[in-house]
C-alpha cells in the first residue's frame, strides 16, 4: 500500500488536494498519469457496458437535484450511517465499523464513546439567491437516480424495450465519516452505473448474469481471479430497495472491500418515482397487450476504487540483469500510456525519425515521448508507469527503416519496419 501511494505521488497519478494550502482532508486530485488512468478505466467500462451492446444506452445527468428526489428514493430517510463521538479525544467513527464499542479506537479510553446516532451523507446546498427550504438541493450521493428519473424519457427516444439498460458514469458525493484508505473512500469520488430494466419475472434470471458479467470484467482487464471474490449479502446487510445483492470485492492490503454492489433492485425505484412525481414509469408492451413496471438490476461499480484496486494488482517489483526494477503490469486499455517512444540519444540524427514514429502513432494511441538520460533507466520510467511496449528509434533505424519494440512484461525486444508500426503495435496491445 505505501509502496503503490507513493508511487501515485511521485509519478503524478494522485495528488492529495489543496496541499499549498495545507491540504483538505481525504480530498484527492488525479494528475498527468492518474487522469488519463481514470479515463480508462471509465472507458474500458464504457466500452464493455454500452459499446459492445446494443441494448445499453447511456445518459449524462445533473449532480444537483431537488429534495423530491431524494424522498422519493428514501435517501433523505435512510441514506445514513451511525455515528460515534469520542467524548475524550473528539474522533468520530462508524459504529459499523467498531469492534468494540466499549472502547476508543483512537485514544484508547473505556466507556467515552456515545451512543450511536443515524447521520445523513448527503451534502445539502442552496440554488438561487434565496436560503430558505424552497431553494434547497442535494448533491447526488449516487448516479442511479439519474436514470429512473429519466425512464420514460429514455424509452421514447432510444426505441429499446426491456430487457434493456441505462448506464451512466460521473462524481457522486457523500459526507462520508470515515474517509480514508487513501482514494478506496473519499467524499467525491466516481461512479460506474447502470440500471437493467427487465421484465418482473425476469429479475433472478439477469441478477445471475449481471454478476457474473461484472466479476469476469476485473479479470479480464487484469486483477487475478484469486484476489477477486463475489460476495451475497447477509439478508439484515440488504438495503431497503434490494431483493438481493452480491458485491464484487478485491483482497485490499486491509481485507476484502468492496469495488462493485449488484444489486436486484426489483420495481422500487420507478415505482416510487412515480407515486412522488405524479407520472407513469412503466412499459407497455404490445406484443402481450400488457402494461408492466420494470424490475431493475444495478451494477454499481466505483470507478475511483477500480482505478486503485488495478495500480495494486498491478504493482510488482522484479529483477532485470541483476538490477531491482518496479513495474506496474496494467492491462494495456488501463495503463495511462500504451507506448513510449525513445529515441536512443538525444543524438540529432535520431530526432526526426523518432518523431516521426510518434506522430505515425499518436492517432491511435496515448503516447510518451521521452529523449533524456540513458535508455535503461527511461525503460524503467516507463516499466513503472505500466507503459506495456517501448519503441526505440536507434542508429540502424536510420539505415534500415526499422525500430525496436520492446514488452514491458517479457522484456522481449522485436525489429518492426517503420512503415508497419501502427499496426504492429496494435496487434500487439490487443485493444
Ligand atoms: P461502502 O459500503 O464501501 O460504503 P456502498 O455499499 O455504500 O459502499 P454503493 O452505494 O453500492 O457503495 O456504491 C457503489 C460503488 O461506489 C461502491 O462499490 C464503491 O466502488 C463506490 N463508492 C461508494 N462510496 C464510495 C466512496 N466514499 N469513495 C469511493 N468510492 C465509493
């Protein structure tokens, strides 16, 4: 964990927020490295989820929404957490997450933590000039609501019919009482939704295939099937909405935590949207001649969480030509960059050529560009970023149109005329 946080810091993935201004607690930003990570990890999701489907669409919602919303939803009711204070030291802590709640975690003293009471993790704010209860709003605690509140009109412009599903991804914010574990819980973070809209008596069927969906994904784009478990609820563990839900969870250098909830929502959420907002949500379907509410499944994933949970399956240290090297092993659709080119010297000749090489590539991959200090330590720099291949531009390139490739894993080194990089590279990255 220390080794891959400081790695995050020292590359550019992960900066913590605010720091000249002595820095603003559990707040991250994602720098030159970690925003374009972030991006992939959306992306890869994206192309999973609505890509590569014809029965997703996908949807950009607001993140402020009035407190009908939420009512609706039940978030303003039940969307709490138990708090404890620490009398002696002044901590808080989830009471869910204590041990013991005879004892402080934190100070050590017996008998000084009060007795838990529920805390609302929303952020509440105020649109318009006016603080009174009319103006006020909510920043949304999770994307989902944004696609029930948008059913119908989804289904009157996209022409889909259950079974099929709205996804979205974007910030969520909760007033979390425990942040920590570095970006595993923040209070803004970034969600993975989406919601599956499926005949009522169809729920059990596409619940199975949801979760198995879902768990194939992080093995498919690189976490070890033995660091992935999927988890069923407890049935006293099942949210009020929920007929069922098995979470996605990686072995965390702490334990199991969770990275993705499924959830059977069943007809709740449409059904409470339309009792508080007054309009239909349902499908009629006219084949049957029947008019129904769909049932609803839900993977909701943590795009931020994911992100971390890859940089720590990805996090190896090796040993090349007796030398300690670290590598980060990242899928090639979630490294931040998928090739470096790197002329050999900062030699003149070698400049055009090199660059040449990139522009040819830049198009079709994210690129880094590198030309100072010696070529050994800019593979090391690129093998712990996760770069998976290296071009290298070199004297003979000059004489023989030819650069090197080089895997980042085998460390295998390949000659590849010039006019065939864009394909050789992309045959090899396998996107
Ligand atoms: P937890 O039990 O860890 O608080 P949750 O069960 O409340 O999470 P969900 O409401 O199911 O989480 O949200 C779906 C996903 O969103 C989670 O699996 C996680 O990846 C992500 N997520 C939720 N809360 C946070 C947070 N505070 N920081 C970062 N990611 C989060």
């Amino acid at each position: 964990m220390d080794a891959v946080v400081n790695l995050c810091k020292r590359r550019g993935f992960v900066f913590p927020s605010a720091e000249i201004y002595g820095g603003f607690r559990s707040t991250y930003d994602y720098g030159p490295l970690g925003s374009l990570m972030l991006r992939n990890v959306k992306n890869a999701w994206w192309r999973s989820m609505v890509q590569l489907r014809d029965d997703v669409v996908g949807l950009d919602a607001a993140i402020l929404g009035p407190s009908r919303i939420w009512e609706a939803s039940g978030h303003l009711d039940v969307f709490t957490d138990p708090l404890v204070d620490c009398r002696n030291c002044k901590e808080r802590f989830r009471a869910d997450h204590l041990k013991n709640l005879d004892v402080c975690p934190n100070c050590g003293n017996k008998g000084t933590l009060t007795e838990p009471r529920n805390f609302n993790l929303m952020f509440k704010t105020n649109v318009g000039p006016v603080e009174d209860s009319s103006s006020v709003a909510y920043l949304r605690p999770e994307t989902a609501q944004g696609m029930f509140i948008n059913f119908a009109n989804v289904l009157q412009t996209s022409r889909k019919k259950p079974p099929f599903g709205i996804a979205q991804i974007g910030k969520s914010f909760r007033n979390e009482i425990t942040p920590g574990n570095f970006v595993f819980r923040t209070r803004e973070f970034e969600q993975m939704e989406m919601e599956y809209f499926v005949p009522p008596d169809e729920g059990a069927k596409w619940f199975e295939y949801w979760c198995e969906e879902r768990f194939n994904w992080y093995v498919e784009h690189g976490i070890p099937a033995d660091q992935l478990r999927l988890r069923p609820h407890d049935p006293d563990e099942l949210s009020h909405y929920s007929a069922g839900t098995s979470d996605v969870e990686f072995m965390f250098p702490w334990g199991w935590g969770e990275l993705e909830g499924i959830a059977n929502r069943t007809d709740f959420d449409l059904k409470k949207h339309s009792e508080f907002s007054g309009q239909p949500l349902e499908y009629f379907d006219q084949a049957t001649n029947e008019r129904y509410t769909p049932h609803v499944i839900e993977p909701a994933a943590g795009a931020t969480r994911t992100m971390m949970a890859f940089l720590l399956a990805g996090y190896d240290e090796d040993e090349v030509n007796g030398e300690k090297r670290t590598v980060l092993r990242l899928h090639p659709r979630i490294a931040p960059y998928q090739v470096a080119v790197l002329p050999l010297s900062k030699n003149d000749q070698l400049i055009p050529t090199a660059r040449e090489v990139l522009r040819a590539l830049q198009p079709h991959v994210m690129c880094d560009y590198d030309q100072t200090q010696a070529i050994g330590r800019r593979y090391r720099r690129q093998d712990e970023i996760g770069t998976p291949l290296c071009v290298t531009v070199d004297f003979d390139s000059l004489e023989d149109n030819a650069v090197t490739i080089r895997d980042r894993d085998s460390l295998a080194q390949e000659r590849v005329p010039i006019a065939e990089i864009v394909d050789r590279v992309k045959d090899r990255l396998a996107l």
